[in-house]
C-alpha cells in the first residue's frame, strides 16, 4: 500500500525545533513566559488587532469569548449553521440556545438575510424550536459567523447587521489565519476573534487557540478567567469561577515558529486549489468558489461540490471512495449544525444551501507540504474515475 495521503497534515518549518529547545534550556515548562508573549505579540501584529490571549484551543477562545459577551443560561447565540460543532459546543456550555441559520452560495458563509430574519424573531418572541415549543422574547446575546475553509464572510452585511441591532460578534476564525478582505484580516472584524492551531490548522502549535480583541480589557479579563481566576492575593483568593485555558509556553514555542512560515503555507495551500481548480476546469459538475472582489483565501481546504447531475452520476461520495482505495484521504463537507442529531431541536432559519453544500461538498487533500508525486496520486484517480 503506498504512503497515506492526509487531508491536512503538520508542516513544520526550520525554527520551532529551536524554540522548543528554548523553553526546556531556560526550564519555562509552563503555561506563562517568554513565548507565549511572543508568540501572542506575533499574532496581534500579523492579525492587526490591539491584543490576543494565546490559549488551550480555539474552542477554549470560543468559550471564554461567549463568556466576557455576558452570555447565560436562556440567552440566544446565533451561529453559522455549516461549520465544526466546536464554533457552537461552548452557546451549551453556558446554557445558552443556540440558533442556526443557513450559509448563501458565494462565500459557504453565513447568510445576512437569514440572520436578520433570526434576530427579529428572537426580538418579536416568534422563536420556535423544532417542537413547536414558543420561545420567550429575548433580543440575541451573540453573532457567531464563520470563514469556513479560509473563505471570509461577508462580513461587511453581517457586522451591519450587528451594529443595527448593537449584538456582538465572536468571529470564528479557526480555519481563517492569513486570509482576509481588503486587507482587513481575519480574526480582526469582530468585538472578539478567534484562531485555532490545532494540528490539522494552517499552522499548529498540536494543539492551541487565540483569543483576539482591539479591547484591552476584554483580554486582560479573558487571561485572568484561563488562568484559574486568582485574585491579587499572596494566598489563593478567587471571587470568579475560574479555568485553566491558558496555552503552555513549549506550545507557544512551536507557535512562534510556524508564524515565520505561515505566508509560504498560505501560498502552497493557494497553489493547490489553482491545481485542483485547473483539473476540474475541464470536468463538468465539479465547482469551487471564487474569491468574491477584494477577497483573499487561505484556501485552508481545496473543497469543491460535485453535482451527478451533470457528472454522468458520479457523486462526491464516489470519488471520496476511489481516492480512500489508493490511501488518499477526502471528506465530505461539515455537516450542518441543525442537523445533527445533538442539536435537533434547535431554531433554524434560512433554507437549503448547507444542506446542498453538504450533500454535494468535499474536501481534497490540502496539506501545505504535499508534493508533486502526491498530486500524481491523485489526479491519477481523478482522471481515472472522471474518464468513465
Ligand atoms: C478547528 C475549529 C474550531 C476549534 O478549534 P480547536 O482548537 O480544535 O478547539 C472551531 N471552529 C472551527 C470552524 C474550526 O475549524
């Protein structure tokens, strides 16, 4: 059997070796020190954003953020229904409602009219869950949009939306390092951003997440509640439920590492969608998305959708099993939140575009260090199932 082609692999570069060795050399084994200001003064200039608390994970992020949005138990969080259950886990954690709404076929990304549409009925109390159960009248806590696959949102609608209605927005950036639009990063349009390093991201620290804000005191509360909550105290004095968020300053070695590679995986990541994107320029039914005007993708995943309807038949689930005969690795898009079966009876608004995406979408091999030969894999199956 050849090598496993992965999805998304780590891809270290020359340095975080070295870092690493740092922290073991100067015994900073701990979750505080030098690289993790380091690696959290990296982020906030690379992102352009005020301060970025380095932390456990992007989910850690995503809690702490809902958290210092005052979220509680009964509040509604409006979430991005096609994403990674992680950008919706922590609106439970708190107790919350979460409520989905639908992506538009531009960007995957979550769609401004059915967010407004959401917003008014949580505003006018004609909120329903699944059941039919009347929820009671609560303006929404929380917008959480998604740049799913390192696409942005159109965020330009949706944080209009957020001032008009003045809810926040806890922009999930997990897959989203390094993209952008008009210069503008992601990670730096909401009241509070949030990166992922997990080991399958852009880049990785193994495991780790950022919290971003241009207000100081946000971060500041978010790197007190990740370390445990302690008061000003020479004893352990807490008058805040605490946790223990905080990343470790080997992890943020790694980190500091990755960030003087992340242009060059931007890049190689960019140049295997234009391969994919070339190959499947001549095969009928097979389609990725532009960048819309003044907007640029970290192309994180190469995913297109698959249409039998114009592919002779051939589904995504065929060619997902083809590449899996030859150890390649593809998957189908996210399944969409509403309709998982853990979060059944939660209100939906919008129609049936995460349900297409779904159903026709996948994902292609897009580590940044595939090389040719990987790609000669591949398209030797591409071709091969294509050719039929
Ligand atoms: C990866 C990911 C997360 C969670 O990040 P972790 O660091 O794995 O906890 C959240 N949202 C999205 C969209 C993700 O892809």
């Amino acid at each position: 059997m050849s090598e496993k082609i992965w999805l998304s692999s780590p891809h270290m570069g020359p340095n975080e070796r070295r870092f690493v060795e740092e922290a073991f050399d100067t015994n900073w084994i701990a979750p505080l020190g030098p690289h993790v200001n380091g690696f959290e003064a990296d982020l906030q200039s690379y992102v352009g954003v005020g301060q970025a608390a380095a932390l456990s994970s992007g989910t850690a992020a995503l809690h702490l953020g809902l958290i210092l949005l005052g979220v509680k138990e009964g509040d509604y969080v409006i979430c991005q229904s096609m994403t990674f259950s992680a950008s919706a886990n922590p609106i439970v954690y708190q107790g919350a409602i979460p409520v989905f709404v639908d992506s538009e076929f531009d960007t995957w990304n979550m769609c401004p009219a059915a967010l407004e549409d959401a917003i008014k009925a949580g505003i006018n109390g004609t909120l329903t869950n699944k059941n039919g159960d009347k929820l009671p009248a609560r303006k929404p806590k929380a917008i959480i949009p998604v740049h799913l696959y390192g696409m942005p949102a159109k965020m330009d609608a949706i944080t209009a939306i957020g001032d008009k209605y003045n809810i926040p927005i806890l922009e999930d950036a997990a897959e989203a390092l390094g993209s952008h639009i008009n210069g503008k990063r992601c990670g730096a349009f909401g009241q509070l951003g949030v990166l992922s390093f997990n080991g399958n991201k852009i880049i990785t620290t193994s495991g780790g997440g950022a919290l971003l804000s241009n207000d100081e005191s946000i971060i500041e509360k978010a790197r007190f509640l990740a370390t445990q909550a302690r008061d000003q105290a020479p004893h352990y004095q807490h008058s805040h439920i605490g946790y223990n968020y905080r990343m470790s300053n080997v992890l943020a070695g790694i980190g500091r590492g990755q960030m003087q590679v992340l242009d060059e995986r931007v890049a190689s990541r960019r140049s295997n969608y234009e391969q994919y994107r070339s190959f499947f320029a001549a095969i009928d039914g097979v389609n990725g998305i532009d960048e819309p005007n003044g907007y640029f993708s970290n192309r994180w995943l190469s995913t297109f959708t698959i249409d039998p309807n114009k592919t002779k038949g051939i589904t995504r689930e065929d060619v997902r099993l083809a590449l899996e005969k030859e150890n390649i690795e593809a998957r189908p898009l996210w399944k969409p939140m509403h309709m998982q079966p853990v979060f059944e009876n939660a209100p939906y608004f919008g129609g049936t575009v995460a349900e297409e995406l779904f159903e026709n979408g996948l994902c292609f091999p897009s580590g940044s260090n595939l090389n040719e030969a990987d790609f000669k894999r591949i398209f030797t199956v591409l071709e091969q199932i294509f050719s039929h």
